[in-house]
C-alpha cells in the first residue's frame, strides 16, 4: 500500500509499505516485561506473537479486551493510525493492558486525546530501525515512543526514557 501526503504516513526511508515489524531488540524486552498475548495488527509471519489479527480479519472490528488481558499494537500507519491509538485506549478501558509502538508525535489531537491518558510514556533513546518480511532495516525518520494503556484514565502519564541497545 502506498503511503502518501501525510508526515503519520510513514517516513521517507519506508516509504511504500506499512509491513515493518519491531525489530527483536525492541520487542524482546518488552515481551519480557509484559508478556504479550495478542499481537492486535499484523500479517501472516509477521506477528508478533501467536495470537493475532490480520488486515483479513481488521484488528479495528474486532474485540481485544475479551480475547487476551495483555496485547502488543505496533500499528500500520496511515490515515487510520488515530483509529489504532483510539481502539488501543478503548481496548484498555475494557481491562486490558495495550502497549502500543508509536512515533512519539506530541503535537498530533489524537496524542494529546488518548497517549496522555495513558499509564506510561516511555520515550525512546535512538531511532528504531524497522525490518521488512525480506529481514532488510529501515530506520525511522521520527523518534518513537512505547505507550501503556492501563484502562485507568491517568491525568498525568509516567513518562521515562527507555534504550533499547
Ligand atoms: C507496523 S506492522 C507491525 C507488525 C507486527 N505486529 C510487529 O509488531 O512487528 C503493522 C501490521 O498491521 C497489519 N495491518 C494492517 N491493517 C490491519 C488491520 N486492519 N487489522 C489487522 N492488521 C492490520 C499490517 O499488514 C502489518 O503487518
């Protein structure tokens, strides 16, 4: 899918595809920490962990809290990125934990609207280098940001750095 007009769209250096998984060094330790049951966006050989949703079966349709407590999103972007930031907040008001892999756009409504609802920020030291199905790196032209929706409506968001080297 094409990815065009919108700086949410992706970055320059991936460009053209929203198939870019988090590589293992930034996922590893996470799933370490939260243990993660449902990977709510991917494709085949690209989830994440076992349980998942595909575009076949739309991740935004479906109910996550009721399948899995704690769910892994690195969303695809693109003009539906504010629907995944909403439903991943939705999701964790229904009881699950959602951490969520985005780029940490501070001066986009839907940030202010759900992330600083969130338990934790966790801003990422270094620019996370993507990988495609061919295993190839891209790096991201933004700074991303891990965010963990608790389902608790918190006024004021834990915020951290966190290196993932
Ligand atoms: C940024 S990639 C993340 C892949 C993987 N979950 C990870 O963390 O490495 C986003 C994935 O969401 C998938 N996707 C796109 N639209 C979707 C939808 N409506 N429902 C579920 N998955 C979707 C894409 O095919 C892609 O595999």
């Amino acid at each position: 899918m094409a990815l065009h007009g919108s700086i949410l769209q992706g970055s320059d250096s991936m460009e053209g595809s929203i198939e870019w998984m988090t590589p293992k060094e930034v996922f590893d330790p996470l799933h370490a920490e939260f243990g993660f049951q449902l990977d709510a966006c991917a494709s085949p050989g690209m989830e994440r962990v076992p349980r998942y949703f595909s575009p076949a079966q739309d991740g935004l349709q479906q109910s996550w809290a009721s399948q899995a407590d704690v769910i892994w999103c690195n969303p695809p972007y693109g003009r539906q990125l504010k629907l995944w930031v909403e439903k991943c907040y939705e999701e964790s008001c229904k009881g699950a934990t959602v951490v969520m892999l985005i780029f940490a756009v501070t001066d986009t409504k839907f940030w202010h609207e759900y992330c600083m609802k969130a338990k934790e920020i966790r801003l990422v030291e270094g620019r996370i280098q993507f990988v495609n199905a061919d295993g190839r790196k891209g790096p991201a032209t933004k700074a991303s940001a891990v965010i963990v929706f608790d389902g608790v409506q918190w006024d004021k968001p834990a915020f951290s750095s966190w290196g993932f080297k």
